[in-house]
C-alpha cells in the first residue's frame, strides 16, 4: 500500500510513524494509499528547515520569486487534467469539477505572479524639511497552512504561492482526506524551480496541528475548515501571538424576487445547492422566495429531482459521493432531523443507490421546504446535497432573515431591478454578494471576504489582502546631512 510522502528539507521522506490514516476512494470505499501522522521529530525537521531556509529566500530578488510563479502556473495548465484525474479519485469530484477545483488555484499562482507590484510600499517626500518617509513590506518567516478536503487544488494554491512570493518559507499540513493532490501540486512546484526547503509538507490531524500552533518559528497561520477546528485554530494561535486567518462554515442564501429571471432561478438554484454533493463553503443551501416567487418552487423540485450522483467516469453524474461513509450519515440523519421538526421533504435523497458502485458514500439530491429558522437544518451547515426554501413577503423581510443568520460567507440576489440589487448589496451582512449570480467567489485580484461566523481574523485570503496578511511593513524615516543641516542645534522636543 502507497504510503504518502512528507516533504522535509526538499526532499520526498517516507514517516518513520507508526500511526497511519486511511485514504479512501469515496465511490468505492476501495484504500488508494495511507497518510503519516508525522512525529514529532519529523515535524521538527520540517520546522527546522523552513526556519534556516528562509534566511536565504528572502534575500531572493522579487522578480525571481516571481518567475518561480510564471513557471508553476505553466505546470499546472500542463497537468491540469491528471491533477484533476487525483481529485476524481481520492474525492469523487466530477471531471468538470475537479478541472475547475485545479483552474481555480492556478488563477491565483497567476496572481501570485504580479508579487513585484503587490510589495510595493508607499512613499511621501519632504515629510519635514529635508526629511523622506517610505515603507517596504517584508516576509515574515514560517508560514504555516491547514486545509480542508473539498478543494484540495484551489485551498493549498490559495496559500502557498502568495506567502512563498512574498519571501516566506511555507509548512503545509492538507487534509488528510485527500493529500495525494497537494502532493502533486508540491512536486510541480518543486519542478518550477522552488528552492530546497521553500515549501514543506506534513501530514497528520490535531497532534500534528498542535505541534505547528505552539512553535514560535511559526508567525503566521492560514486555515480553512469547520467551525469548531478553524474557532481552536484561531483562539489557540493568537494565544501564542500570531497571525491567524481562519476561513470557516457557511450557511449561503439566495433570495429570488418575483421579477427574477425564472429560467435563470431554476438552473442556477440547481447547480449552486447540490453541485460538488453540496461540499462547498459557498454552496447556496437556502432559498428566500419572496412573494409571488415561490410559485417557481415546484418547478425547481422537478428540476432538482431530475439530477442524480454518480461516479466520475459517468459524463451524466451531476456531482459525486461524500467524502465519508460517517458524512452520509451524518446528513441523513439531518435529513430524518428535518422532518421530525416538521419541514417538508419534498424530494429525500437518502439511501441513495447508484449502480455499480454499491459502496459509495451516495446522497441523492433533497429539498424542504417550509423551513423555520429554529430547526436544525437550517442551523447547521448540512454539507451536502440538501436544499432548503423558505419564504417571505418583502425583499427587508428576507434581509432580516439573513442578517440574523451567524454566518456571512456569500449570498446572492435573482432580480430584474436596479433598485432591489443596490438595495441588497448594500444592507446584506454577508462579506460575499452575487447579483444574478449564485456562487459570488471573487477571482485573485479581489479577496475571498467572508464575514460573520464564517470567517475569523481580520486580513482575507488573496489579493492584496493576503499580501498584508503575509507581510510586515517596515516604515523608514530618513534624513541626509549637508553642511548647512547638520550644523543646526539640538531638537530638544518630538517635532521633526
Ligand atoms: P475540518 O475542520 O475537519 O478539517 C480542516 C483541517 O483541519 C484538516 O487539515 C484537518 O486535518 C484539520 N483538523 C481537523 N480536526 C482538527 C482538530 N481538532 N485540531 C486541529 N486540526 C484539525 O474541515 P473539512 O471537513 O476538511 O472541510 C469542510 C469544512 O471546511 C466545511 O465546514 C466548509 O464550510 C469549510 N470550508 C470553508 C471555506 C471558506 O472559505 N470559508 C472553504 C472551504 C471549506
């Protein structure tokens, strides 16, 4: 059995750990490989070298660090379609999917490419007589990132290439769910030219997390998960003084007004609630109909019945399995949850059989409708294919709603009207707003800006954002003499 490789001073090292986690193919429940719980010596070398390298990668000219960048976004496109072939089989994503999950990091390795321009500091002259003041932004030393399952190409690239650019050295501890794609990503990376020690990889769970939250090499951490993992990561790391992001769960709404497109509502309500088996932290799992709109519902339950799951190699599968046997579970029992609380199910996925893979960690798409804030489904982040409607009778009514949601990840807006749209943008407490659009991830050179519950610290990931978040700035105040001022007294007070 394969056994997945840490990534230590450069090279590709086998754990002397005694403690290994299954990796499983999620159609099949078939074993593809085994992942390490690093020990505590291997995750000390880790440390140890991403310590003693970064005295050297920082001192790397920008445009260099950046052309490392150049050359890893070309290998990528290269191997775009294996990579994507990885996270078929270890998350069961679609084709379509997984190239998108891989497309979507190297947009940001792209962006990581522009680090000269994103450095720059600011300057004034003449801050005082003959006194300049500037700025520079510097790396900070070992950054660290924790990630989740369900993108493991974007998540890892979200990361990495900014902090390396920026003249950081890196430690990756991916999921440990599906690590054989962050470990293609890294060979490439190493590939593109990215020196020894730049970048490590470790793998294991909590003990591992613990290890890399209480090092103080450690400066800053970047973590994207659950709730409860991403409130310790970010509580325990500030603890120990550093810089935490922490990117957690969701719940996603979008509200349709009766002057909406409908065919538009249909299709997109479709792909945005159960595309990817609803495994997205910016999935739309609530609708908000307001008014007359909910007349469409029964149209979007049609709809939505007429998808079906399925394995990867089927070009008609929707979307794939969950990730785990106890994931499945745990959504079929929300699902039973649901309708004790008295929701209607109007399309139940559960115990959902796909033919010729008996194993799979199947659910089939599933809708409630008459949902009330105080039920379990809609409190919970469900993570799967599970679709909600609620309903209201004012555009205000559904912005109190989802005002008062903790979470704040993305939202959206179906509507034909200026007014309705500005209106939305503007009163939302959602740090993401899509205006005819479901799933509102803004590309590299914005930032992924989720709010609320959903997110905790304070700079975001990519875009200029991440740049602050992985650089420190350095502030000079300058002055040189001539004759005539350095022969002028002493400045006995704080003025310049
Ligand atoms: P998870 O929290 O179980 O795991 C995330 C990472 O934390 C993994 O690397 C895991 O090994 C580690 N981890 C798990 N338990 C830990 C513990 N007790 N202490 C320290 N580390 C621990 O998350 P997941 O199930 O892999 O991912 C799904 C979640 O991620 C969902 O809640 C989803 O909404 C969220 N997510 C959020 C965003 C966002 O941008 N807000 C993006 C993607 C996913």
């Amino acid at each position: 059995m394969k056994q997945v490789p840490l990534f230590i001073n450069g090279e590709w090292v086998d754990s002397k750990s005694t403690r290994t986690i299954d990796v499983t193919n999620p159609a099949t429940q078939e074993v593809i490989a085994k992942v390490p719980c690093a020990t505590k010596a291997e995750m000390t070398a880790a440390i140890e070298s991403a310590k003693q390298t970064f005295k050297t990668w920082k001192e790397v000219p920008v445009p260099q660090r950046a052309r490392v960048m150049m050359n890893y976004a070309y290998l990528l496109k290269k191997h775009q379609e294996e990579i994507a072939g990885i996270i078929c089989e270890e998350l069961g994503k679609t084709k379509e999917d997984a190239m998108g999950d891989v497309w979507r990091g190297i947009e940001v390795v792209e962006h990581a490419a522009n680090i000269p321009s994103m450095m720059m500091g600011e300057t004034v002259e003449n801050v005082a007589r003959n006194i300049d003041t500037y700025s520079y932004t510097q790396p900070l030393g070992v950054c660290v990132g924790i990630t989740p399952f369900n993108f493991p190409a974007m998540i890892p690239l979200w990361m990495f290439p900014l902090a390396v650019a920026c003249g950081n050295t890196f430690i990756l501890k991916p999921s440990e769910q599906d690590p054989l794609t962050p470990t293609r990503l890294v060979e490439l990376f190493e590939e593109a030219g990215a020196p020894k020690g730049v970048l490590q990889v470790v793998h294991g769970d909590k003990e591992q997390v613990d290890i890399l939250l209480n090092e103080p090499e450690v400066k800053a951490i970047s973590f994207v998960g659950s709730v409860g993992v991403g409130q310790y990561i970010y509580k325990t790391g500030t603890d120990n003084m550093k810089r935490v992001q922490a990117f957690l769960g969701a719940k996603n709404h979008m509200v349709v007004m009766p002057d909406a497109n409908k065919d538009a509502v249909v299709n997109n309500i479709v792909g945005a609630s159960v595309g990817a088996a609803g495994q997205r932290c910016m999935a739309i799992s609530v609708a908000v109909f307001v008014g007359e709109a909910q007349k469409w519902i029964p149209e979007i339950q049609q709809k939505l019945a007429s998808v079906r799951p399925g394995h990867y190699t089927d070009p008609e599968a929707a979307y794939g399995p969950q990730i785990t046997p106890q994931a499945k579970v745990r959504i079929e029992s929300l699902i039973a949850q649901g309708k004790k609380e008295g929701a209607t199910c109007v399309l139940d996925g559960s115990g959902c059989e796909v033919p010729g893979f008996p194993n799979g960690n199947w659910v089939g798409p599933t809708m409630f409708t008459d949902v009330t804030e105080e039920m379990e489904i809609y409190k919970q982040e469900i993570f799967g294919p599970v679709f909600l409607t609620m309903n209201v009778d004012t555009l205000d009514d559904a912005i109190d709603l989802i005002n008062r949601n903790p979470y704040g990840n993305g939202t959206s807006i179906f509507t034909s009207s200026g007014g309705s749209a500005r209106k939305y943008q503007h009163n939302i407490e959602v740090g993401q707003v899509g205006i005819n659009i479901p799933i509102p991830v803004p590309l590299p050179f914005f930032s992924f800006t989720g709010w609320k519950g959903s997110f905790a610290g304070d700079q975001h990931a990519y875009g200029k954002q991440a740049v602050k978040f992985y650089t420190e700035t350095k502030t000079i105040t300058s002055r040189w003499f001539d004759e005539e001022t350095a022969a002028s007294g002493p400045n006995m007070s704080i003025t310049l």
